[in-house]
C-alpha cells in the first residue's frame, strides 16, 4: 500500500484547496493517471482531472507532482506523492482554467505575421532556419515549464515565462515573421530567466527553453544593441582586462597558493574563489593533502565564460575557451568547486572545441575520503542542490554521500532542495530583487529544517543563500560551501 496525497477543490464547498491523503496497492509502473483512476474507483472520490491520448502527445493531463510539473499519464506514482493542480486558477480539483496564458498568446499574436505569398513562403526559410525553430516547436502546451519555474512563481516579477520565451523564440527564428520578436521577448521578461535549468528537466519534449530560446535571444540583443543589461556590461569589461569577471584589490588565490607540484591533477579556480573566495581554495588543497593528493593551480587561468554566455555576451568567449584549452592541455583530470564553472567547462566548452576531462569536487572526492581521518563536527546541516550541479551536470547523491561521512554531522534535506536560489543567469546583478524573493524563499526552507547550516557547492548560490538568510532574520544559520564544513572536521 501507499499513501498518495492529491488536492482537492471544490467551489461549492471549499474557500481554498486542500490535500486529502488516499491508500491504493501500488501496481507495477503505475502512473500517477493509473493512481487517480485507482482512487476513484475505491473512494468513489470523484477527484476531477483530465487525460486524453495517454501517450504524453497531447499534454491536457499536466499536473504538479512533488511541486515539479509532469504529465500524469507519463509519470511514475510514488509512495507520499503530492499532486497538485498547475499553477493557474483551480476550476476543480486537478483542473484548471489557463485562459490567462492563452490571452497571452493572443496578445502577442504568436502566430506567423507575414505578408509573402504562399510560394514565397515555401522558400523563403532555409535549412538552418528550420533547424533553429525544429528545437523550440515541439512543444505540446502541458504548461509544466510554467507552472514550475521559480521566477513566474514570484509574485513581483514581470516574467512571461519559459512557456512564452519559447515560443517567442519560435517565430523569432523564421525569416518569414515580420513581428519585432526580441522587443517582445524583452519586454516580456527576457532577462528574468536565472537559467536554472527547471523548465527542461520538467518538459517532457526536452525543450531546451533557457538554452536555445532564452540564451540565444540574449545573444541576438546583445548585437542588435538592445542588450545586456546595464549590470551586465561589467562583467565583459572586467574579463578584457584581467581575465576575470570580478575585480579585486587583494592577492588572487592563484598568487597565493604553490602552483604547481607535478600532478596530472589541476585546479579550475573559477572567478569567484580566485579573487573573492579564496580561503575556500586553500581549504580544498589541504583537505585534498589529508587525502595523500596533490594540485596544479596553473597560472593563466581565465573564466570559463559562464557569465557572458548567461548574459548574451558571446563574442570573447571562444577566445576564453582556447586560452583555457591550452593551460589545462597536459592534465588528466580538472576539478572545480564552482557548480556554475564545471556545468559550463562540461557542456559548453565542447561545443566550442574543448573536451577536457572536468570533475566537481564532490564527484572526484566522493571515493577517495579517509573517514578515519575526520573528527566529529556537532551540526545539523541541511543541504541546496546548486542548478549547474544538480540539472547542470546531473550530482546530487555525492554531496549528500560526502556530508554523511562526517561523524555527529545530523543531515535532514529541506523540502526543495534543488529549487533555484536566484543567483545565476545574470540576476545577481541585474535582477537583484528577484534574487532576494527567491532567496528568502529558499531561507525560509532552510529555518523550517533548524539547520545550524545550509551547505552548497557554489560560490554564487552560498552568497546569494547568505543574503537571503540575513533578510529573513536568519544570521544564526550559516551559508557554507561543502569544503568548509569538511574542513572542520579537520581541525
């Protein structure tokens, strides 16, 4: 038997929803639709929900499970599953009335606007067009993407969501469109996206929507000339001058620390711990010695390009990747402990020509700990999964692996560990009330555990986990990276 929570609605009797909680025996591959079936049939509950096709094409049976977005003909159930109505107002039930949305479309009249004859249209639109517009057109309006991201959940925020920037980027693409596209895009929220990641791990057509459509028209602003953001340019000016996104007035990390010791090991500092994090750089090489291993920190070093890539500014960052490829040529593996500088150095670099063998610290170190050596630490510690690590490069059970082995660590997770912070994608800097509410969102989660700790592997996210924790009154709980809390169990 398991237990299965599901929102119930009902406009006659109810002022808002509520979760009732069912027991079903759980049959093999069961789906959440097989589940709601199942219910009805023993509590005659007549939950209302809508299905069609079954075979996730027409996506009229989106639901949220867990606080995700998916389709309940396609999603496994789970023992203590939540199943909630998408995001838009609740007619009953699991259903909802998305005409908001559909006004929206209307709105922008999201439908091809030309005014070429029929043959010109036939070959008006190249190749390379269509492959543009094939990798946002296959969507299947489930609404998940919607319904999931972090940023059209923040009241305040004026974000059309990835939804919408999808299929702006769909008619942006077409040559044929006479629309101004990117002033739509823009004006919708276009550098709202903190490029988590949440609506492509949602999808169940694997739309890309921050990657191809976001970034890309990002991309487009930036050599039209209606982009970065103010905030932005600043990050350009400052790689053009020191090779870093940030400025500093101190000794960099890569001063600081022995250079080079002979391993076939190396160090991607990143931006952030070179110049303004760099006790977290010493403590990865004396935790790594604990271990009996040893790191090049090589010198000439530049930032992975991660902040111009996020920001549209596209035009230096082959020239970053190359300079890069050539520092790190002869090693075998390079570790990082920035999640948002190893996500970019695995899935953006080889585009760009540059296939170096990168590990996160948690995945390299995860096997090579001497738990014999750790002393206990008396915390309790909760932990957030950064989006670059976590969707970006698919680790999260190391992390956890690594915090448990630290003796009178107590771990209890928050109930959304992987929900975005609201550090990256540029709205740090250029969004930063956006990055407070999701935050403070995130704060407040991490009190609800009473950690003494919020444990992260990301510089950015740790700061930005920092500032919401200090608005919500929360200067008790520390923001640490994971080698902070493994270097205590060292001292």
């Amino acid at each position: 038997m398991i237990k299965i929570y599901v929102s119930r609605f009902n406009s006659e009797t109810d002022t808002e929803p509520h979760l009732e909680c069912y027991e079903i025996e759980q049959t093999p591959n069961m789906k959440v639709l097989d589940a709601l079936q199942a219910i009805n049939e023993k509590y005659e509950a007549d939950i209302s929900f809508q299905s069609s096709c079954r075979a996730g094409q027409c996506g009229s049976c989106g639901i949220l499970f867990n606080g995700n977005g998916a389709l309940a003909c396609q999603k496994e159930i789970k023992n203590g599953a939540i199943i909630e109505p998408l995001n838009f107002p609740v007619v009953k039930d699991l259903i909802v009335d998305k005409s908001s949305i559909e006004a929206k479309v209307k709105e922008l009249e999201l439908s091809l606007q030309c005014n070429h004859t029929s043959d010109e249209l036939d070959t008006n639109i190249s190749k390379e067009d269509s492959k543009e517009t094939k990798k946002v057109r296959s969507c299947i309006e489930c609404y998940s993407c919607y319904s999931t991201c972090p940023v059209v959940n923040i009241a305040t925020a004026e974000f059309g969501g990835p939804y919408l920037m999808r299929y702006i980027r769909k008619f942006e693409t077409d040559s044929r469109d006479n629309y101004d596209r990117l002033k739509e895009a823009i004006d919708e929220g276009l550098y709202n996206c903190t490029s988590c990641g949440k609506c492509l791990a949602v999808c169940p057509k694997n739309i890309n929507t921050f990657g191809d459509a976001i970034e890309k028209m990002r991309a487009i602003a930036v050599a039209n000339g209606s982009g970065p953001l103010p905030e932005h340019v600043g990050f350009k000016e400052n790689i053009l001058e020191t090779g870093r996104s940030i400025k500093t007035d101190n000794p960099s990390f890569i001063e600081e620390v022995e250079n080079y010791t002979g391993s076939k090991i190396a160090f991607f500092t990143g931006c952030m711990v070179d110049y303004k994090f760099s006790e977290t750089g010493h403590k990865l090489v004396k935790i790594l010695k604990e271990n009996g291993i040893d790191i090049d920190v090589p010198e000439g070093q530049v930032c992975c390009g991660s902040p111009l890539l996020r920001t549209g500014q596209t035009d230096i960052v082959q020239n970053l990747v190359d300079i890069n490829k050539e520092v790190f040529k002869d090693y075998d593996t390079i570790i990082t402990i920035c999640s948002g500088c190893g996500a970019t150095l695995k899935n953006n670099h080889p585009e760009l020509g540059s296939k170096l063998n990168v590990m996160d610290i948690s995945e390299f170190l995860v096997d090579k700990i001497d738990t014999s050596k750790l002393k206990p630490v008396d915390m309790k510690v909760t932990y957030h999964d950064p989006c670059h690590l976590g969707r970006g490069q698919g680790i999260k059970d190391q992390p956890r692996e690594i915090i448990e082995m630290i003796p009178s660590v107590e771990f209890e997770e928050m109930l959304y560990p992987c929900q975005c912070c609201g550090a990256g994608g540029g709205i740090k800097s250029g969004r930063p009330e956006i990055a407070m509410d999701l935050s403070k969102s995130k704060a407040k989660m991490i009190k609800d555990t009473g950690a003494d700790a919020v444990i992260t592997i990301c510089p950015f996210c740790k700061l930005n986990l920092r500032d919401g924790l200090d608005a919500m009154d929360c200067g008790n709980i520390e923001s640490l990276h994971i080698l902070e809390l493994l270097d205590k169990a060292y001292e």
